[in-house]
C-alpha cells in the first residue's frame, strides 16, 4: 500500500496499467553526473524500482553547479553509492545494480533492461554504449548538456556514427566542463520522458531527429533532423 500511496497522483496521468509497466520496467542509466542524476529522480518519482547504473567517478567540489546527487554529504562518495542512497530515500524498494565505466564488456549487461539512457559526457563511451544497444537492440535514449543548450533523441536504427559525423575523425560532440543546473535537469529529465514514453508506448522524439533547447533562446525548444 506504501506505494500506491506514493505515486497515487501519478495515475492522474498514468493509467494503472501504464504504472505497473514503469514499476516491472528495468531502466539502464549510463553516467550519473548532471544529467544522470535528474534522469534517475525523475524515474524514481515516477514509480520505476528497477535501475542499473553505470559509473566510475565520485563527487568533487566543481560538481555541485549542476548535479542533483552532489552534497555536502556525498562529496568524494562514488556516485554510483550517492545514486543508491538517493533513490532508496525516494522508495526503499528500488533495487540498483551498480557498475563503474561502461565498457566494451558491459553491453552483455543491457539484456535484461528495457531501456537505456546515455547520460555520460564522453564521446568515446556515447560511441560505445549506442553500439552496445544497437547490438542488443535496445532503445537508445541520447541525451546532452553543454553550457545552456541541451538534445535528446531516441535511437532505434539509426545510424548513431552517422548522426553525429563519427567517422573520418569527426566529432561534433564534446566533453563538457561547463553546464549549468537548468540545462542539465532539463536534457535529464527529457531522457526520463523519452524512456518513460517507450515503456508506456507513447510516441517519442526519434532519430534522425532530435528535440534541442536552449534556456537562453527566445524559442527555448525547437525540433531539428541530425546529421
């Protein structure tokens, strides 16, 4: 009854079906930095109780602009360990196997989720964790933050090498040491949308197009096709 109780107001929006795929649905949160950490609270609230998590990093002082897991109490805590105790805070009932960097082994690991969100900064592991789902033909949610602007996308076929110019050494994506908080729990929270969309059977913003914002720009949201 505890959860019922919780996450009744969900069902407001939710149809109790819908909730009890979000509560059996395995979620797969690659990286729990900026985006990461609003990723997982947003799927935390929505009732979700099954998580994998991947993570090498722990808490620095420089984190604390922009990510939600980053306390005073978790500073030099992995985020993989900060990541557990935050979501059991939420719903002691969650249960998360935690892993550190994704590597070229771990996308024997996807199997047995449903979906996947990128949440790392790092081209190379973007790179590796889209093959590793192509592979095992898993939905591939993307997403960024750099400065205030932000992406998601969801890729299920597509190309993700051909997306963003991969080959003969393009890399129109980097890694970024400037975010701020409202850009990175944004692009966040998109990426929980977009995999709650995918568990439920809702339509989602997929590629070769992506949702983009900037919280600078009088448009804020508009849609565009990558490469």
């Amino acid at each position: 009854m505890l959860y019922e109780e919780k996450f009744s107001r969900n069902l407001r929006t939710l149809s109790a079906g819908q909730q009890g795929k979000v509560r059996r649905s395995q979620f797969c949160i690659a990286g729990l930095g900026g985006t990461g950490g609003f990723a997982l609270e947003c799927l935390a609230r929505l009732g979700a109780e099954r998580f994998v998590v991947f993570d090498h990093d722990r808490f620095e002082l420089t984190n604390f602009n922009r990510q939600l897991l980053a306390t005073d109490a978790s500073l030099d805590a992995r985020k993989t360990d900060a990541a557990i105790i935050r979501a059991r805070s939420i719903n002691g009932k969650i249960k998360i196997k935690k892993h550190g960097r994704f590597g070229p082994r771990s996308g024997a690991l996807l199997s047995a989720c449903d979906a996947v969100l990128d949440c790392t900064d790092s081209f190379a592991t973007k790179l590796l964790v889209a093959e590793s789902c192509r592979r095992t033909k898993m939905p591939y949610v993307f997403c960024s933050a750099q400065g205030t602007r932000g992406m998601v996308s969801v890729f299920s076929g597509y190309p993700f090498e051909k997306a963003f110019q991969a080959g003969a050494g393009k890399k129109t994506l980097r890694s970024c040491a400037s975010v701020v908080c409202p850009a990175a729990a944004l692009a966040g929270s998109l990426a929980a949308a977009q995999a709650l969309n995918i568990i439920i059977g809702k339509s989602v913003v997929r590629a070769p197009n992506a949702l983009f914002f900037d919280i600078f720009d009088r448009r804020l949201f508009w849609k565009a096709r990558l490469g």
